[in-house]
C-alpha cells in the first residue's frame, strides 16, 4: 500500500509526503476528503486541477527506493462522476532509481470494482508489464499526471493505491534480492542436534558454521553487502540497508570464515574485494567517514548522519584486513585508515571524542563519549594508535562520571591519580560486594565488545581486563541468583512489537551511570562475547539456552532475543548480533587470532605499549 489515506493526508505508508506541480499557468491542489472507497470510515483525497492547454499537472509521491518487485498490478480506486470527464487525459507513472520513467493511460485499465469496493467507486488495474523495463527492484516516485491538449478543468477522487501482487508483497520483493534465505524459519530440532554433542569444539563450530551462513546468504545479490536484520516466522521483514559497522563485522566475519576453514582464501579476498571496492565508491562525508546507512541495493545514503563509533569500526576492520591479507587489502586499508582521522571529532575542550556529526544541520551533535568503559573506546585506541589523537586523550575519559554528578546510579569511590600527566580520578562503583569501573548502561556488550579485537585481558590485567572479568561475573549473579533468571545475558538486542520490533537497550541498572533498564531479556550473543572471560560459564550458559528455549536456535543460529519472563522468543537475525557471535568463537578456537592480526599491526603494537600502564581502583578495594 501506497495510501490508503485513512489518516488524512499527511504521511503516506511508505514515509514520505505528496506534492503536486504545475506551471505555465496550471493549479493543482489537494484536499482530504471524508468519503472512503471501502468502508463507512477512513477517508481519500481529492486532486483539483485547471491545466492549460498543452501543459501537465503531477501529484506524486517520493518512493524512497520502494522494492516492488513481486507486484503484478498498480491499483488505485477513482470515484466514478470525477474521472468520467476527464478519463482520457489521466495517466499513472512510475521512475525507477536510475530516473527512468513510464506514463500508463489509466483509461485503458479502468473497470468495475469488486464487491467490497462501494458502487460509485471505480478501480484501475494496471500491469506491471504496461511499465516496461523499469527496475521495480528500486522506485522512486509514483504520480499522477494531468495531460491536457486543450484547457481541462476538474477533479480526481482517489483512494487505495498501492501495488497488488504476492502475499506480503514487500517482504517477498525483498527476499528476492538476496542470495539466500533460510528454509525452516522456526524449528526447534536444531537445539537438539547440538545438545547432543559433548566436545566443546564441536559444539562451537556447528554454532559457528549455521551462524556463518547469514554472512553466506542474506546478502544482496548484485552488490554482496549484508542486509541488516532479518525477521521470520509470523511477522517477517528484511532490513534491506547497512552501515559501516555492519560492513567492518561483515568483513571479519569473512576473515573467521577463512579462519575456520569454511571458505578459501580466494573465496575470502573475492567476498571482500567486491564489498570494499563498492564501499569505496559510496557517497561519504568529508575526507573520507561514512554515513550511518546505505540502501543495500542502491547503496544511496539513506540517513545523513555520520557516527564516530560506527567509522571506528571500520577502522578496526581495516587493521584486520591488511593483516591477514596484506598482499591484496593492504594498500586500500593504508589508504582508509589515513582518511578516517578521527581528530575531526576530538573536542579540544574536554579532550573528549563527539559522538557524531548531523550533516543535514550541518553541526555536530552535542554529546560526547565520555564514559571509559563502553564500546567507544575502541575509537579512542585506534586513534591513539594511529597518530590521531594524542596518548593523553585516553586519560581525559571518565573511568566514572565526575562525583558532583548526582544523578548518577550512586557516589563513585575511589583515587587521584595521574596517567600520561594528566590528573584523573580512578573510581569505582560497587554491587555485591564486588568493585568494578562502570559503563554508562551496565551492559555486558558495552563492557566485552572491543575485546574482539583488542587482548585487554593480557595487555590490561590491573585495569580493563580485570574489569571485563569482574562485569562478567556480576551479570551472571545478577541473572542467575538475584533475578532467579535461568539464563543470563542482558545487553542491547532487538525484541518484537506487536507486528514489528524494536532495537533496545538493556543492561543490568546498578551497573551502570545512567543504567539501562532489565526486562528480562536475554540476548544470546553476549555469551559468545564472554567466552574469553569466563569460558566455562559461557558454554554453559548456551547449552541452558538451547535446552530451555530450544526454538531459539535456527537454521542460521541463534535468533536475537528472548523474554525470560514469558519466554517470547524474537525470530530475527541482526547482522551485528551474529558477527559478534561468529568472532567470539573464532577468537576461543583460533587462539585470539583477531586480536593477534590486530596487535602485529603498528596500530595495535602502539596500542599495547601503553595500555599496560594503568592500574584501576578496582585492585585495590577487591
């Protein structure tokens, strides 16, 4: 559905908004009209025009790339006394992404409407075909057009317009872009394949091998790059965009495959050549930071937003990439890593990164990462290690928020110190008798993210390594014994809303400074990323997963989410959700191998040779 016009006439289904043009002349205007075509409530539009002779007068709407591609028909209701005099000069167009354009006479396809379509009402129907060789893959605008050879004037009631075609035309539109899809979409017989295997190595690598696929499949068939989520089961949809991070876990997902022998090293350089060659090409801000989202099929930005933590991932790709394949990627990641400089979102005044930057208003956003222990500090090691940003950066970051701040979850103890000369106070917050540095939503991904590919276990023993493991095991106690949970694993993920979803943040609340609230949800990819941490209680907690929620594995592995508390399982996949699950596992079977190619690289070796020098509060109150 285009528009039903149920809600007036302000955003249509699609997200955008209608217009008309005219010129040399010609009015067209449009009004909300009370009457619908179906039912005794709802509404349509009415299109009043004077047009001269000569001229065209367009209502249109932008369709943002629609994917239409399973539609058979475009279909709209006219009321009956408005076409008829008119009936000859109307004419519906479609234009496909690359400007193409095609102008149908809806007279030819105008007839009676069915029984659920009110009598004065009249449909029109209209091939796909009748369109020719646009690509219905990506549509860009739907209009209405007014011809007229001499002057016509008059009105168009309208109502219903859409595309007709396959059961959930939109999803199966998309579907069909992709090189795969899985085929049981909800099955619980895959928990118990994997239940029954004992060896923890075996156990990982069918996980890692079923988790591999998304990266194999939901993938666009022409440009190769991952979409972002899918959903099935009941409630279906594709995510048909990426972003930067998703692109930079993509491209070490594919570095793990090779790692795991599941694809060859040609197989390997052909999936990433392709991807980064095409993301090089994309439209960027700047010298050379990348937009938050791109349309996978199109790879138009569709979000002019530019995020600090999502080129940060990029970035970390990039040291990956000319490490493990130094011969073919090395040139394009020198080049990457010396357009992202990240000096272009340090804050002078508080020594501190800005989180992004809003290039429609032209301004960056008024926030900063601030907070030590969180996913950005990945951005702030990589742009020390490159040269970005100067080494005392890393000590103008709040290990906790600044005491006087008192509305955070409690009053930090702790120390005055000084690290690189600059002063800082080391503090700590405590829960359960235990002392631990917080992040700002008390997530576990916030705390064990970066740690896919920076070795703070062994290269920060007193301060962040130490930390990770202590994070760990307050989750799990949390969970287990002070919520009775029979899993554990709260962090963001993606949960179902009614016929959608929602992407949310969790945490567990006393564990962080602002703190994310806890609903119950678990999110099976945190105990991959805990494998290295607290390795025994991680593959626990998977097989407790498997065995008490076993539709929460499927063909492409373990689905986002599940609700403890009712055990309402969310059947999507998220690109970044299993990426991190693939690389946690490749890190636990291959020896660290991310993290190795990540600190042979001179990004890296600048990394550890001052990240040891830290010693948090944590040691000395514990």
């Amino acid at each position: 559905m285009i528009d039903d016009f149920n809600s007036g006439i302000g955003l249509n289904k699609v997200g955008t908004e209608w217009s008309t043009s005219a010129s040399n002349g010609s009015v067209a205007k449009f009004f909300s009209e009370r009457e619908d075509a179906l039912v005794s409530w709802g509404g349509s539009i009415r299109l009043e025009f004077s047009v001269s002779a000569g001229d065209t007068i367009r209502f249109f709407a932008p369709l943002e790339h629609l994917d239409a591609s399973r539609g058979e028909s475009v279909t709209l209701l006219v009321r009956g006394k408005e076409i008829d005099p008119v009936r000859g000069a109307v004419f519906v167009e479609l234009r496909d992404q690359t400007g193409k354009k095609q102008a149908v006479e809806i007279a030819k396809y105008l007839g009676r409407s069915g029984k659920t379509v009110k009598p004065n009402w009249k449909e029109v129907v209209i091939p796909m075909s009748a369109f020719g060789s646009l690509d219905f893959n990506q549509l860009e605008r739907f209009e209405i057009l007014v011809r007229a050879d001499k002057i016509v004037q008059g009105s168009l009631v309208l109502d219903e317009i859409g595309f007709f075609g396959v059961e959930d035309i939109v999803f199966e539109s998309a579907k069909d872009n992709l090189a795969g899809f899985p085929d049981d979409a909800v099955s619980s017989n895959h928990a118990g394949v994997l239940l029954e295997i004992t060896d923890d190595e075996r156990f990982l690598m069918l996980i890692a091998r079923d988790t591999w696929q998304y990266f194999e499949n939901l993938i666009d068939r022409e440009t190769g790059f991952p979409v972002d989520h899918i959903r099935v089961g009941t409630s279906t949809g594709i995510g048909s965009y990426t972003s930067p991070t998703n692109l930079a876990l993509y491209w070490m997902a594919t570095v793990s495959a090779h790692e795991l022998g599941f694809i060859s090293r040609d197989e390997a350089v052909r999936r990433i050549r392709g991807t980064l060659d095409a993301a090089k090409r994309m439209k960027r801000w700047g010298r050379g930071f990348w937009y938050n989202y791109y349309n996978t099929r199109s790879l138009d930005v569709t979000r002019r937003y530019i995020s600090t933590v999502d080129n940060g991932w990029l970035a970390a790709a990039m040291v990956i990439l000319r490490q493990a394949f130094p011969t073919e990627f090395g040139s394009d990641a020198n080049a990457i890593l010396n357009e992202l400089d990240f000096s272009n979102f340090y804050d002078l005044a508080n020594g501190q990164i800005r989180v992004g930057f809003d290039a429609d208003k032209e301004t960056f956003v008024p926030y900063h990462y601030g907070v030590l222990a969180t996913e950005a500090r990945l951005i702030s090691l990589i742009a020390i290690g490159k040269g970005d940003l100067p080494k005392e950066h890393w000590a103008r970051i709040y290990r906790t928020l600044p005491v006087e701040w008192d509305w955070q979850k409690q009053t930090p103890k702790g120390r005055e110190e000084t690290l690189f000369g600059i002063p800082l106070f080391e503090g700590h917050y405590e829960y359960l008798g235990r002392s631990f540095v917080p992040s700002w939503g008390g997530s576990l991904f916030e705390f064990l993210a970066p740690t896919l590919v920076v070795d703070e276990q062994n290269l920060a023993p007193k301060s962040l390594g130490r930390n990770n493991r202590v994070a760990t095991e307050l989750h799990i106690e949390y969970a287990l014994r002070e919520k009775q949970y029979p899993v554990w694993g709260i962090s963001p993920c993606a949960i179902s809303n009614g016929k959608g979803w929602l992407y949310r943040e969790y945490g567990v609340p006393a564990m962080g400074a602002k703190g994310y609230r806890d609903d119950g949800v678990i999110a099976p990819y945190v105990s991959f990323l805990a494998l290295e941490a607290k390795p025994e209680e991680a593959l626990e907690n998977v097989r407790q997963l498997l065995t008490h929620y076993p539709g929460l594995y499927g063909e492409y592995g373990f689905y986002d989410s599940v609700t403890v508390t009712s055990g309402e399982i969310n059947h999507q996949y998220l690109a970044l959700d299993q990426a991190m699950i693939l690389l946690g596992i490749t890190n636990f079977l291959q020896d660290g191998v991310l993290k190795r190619l990540f600190h042979q690289d001179p990004i890296g070796k600048q990394v550890g040779n001052w990240l040891t020098e830290e010693k948090f509060s944590i040691i000395d109150s514990s």
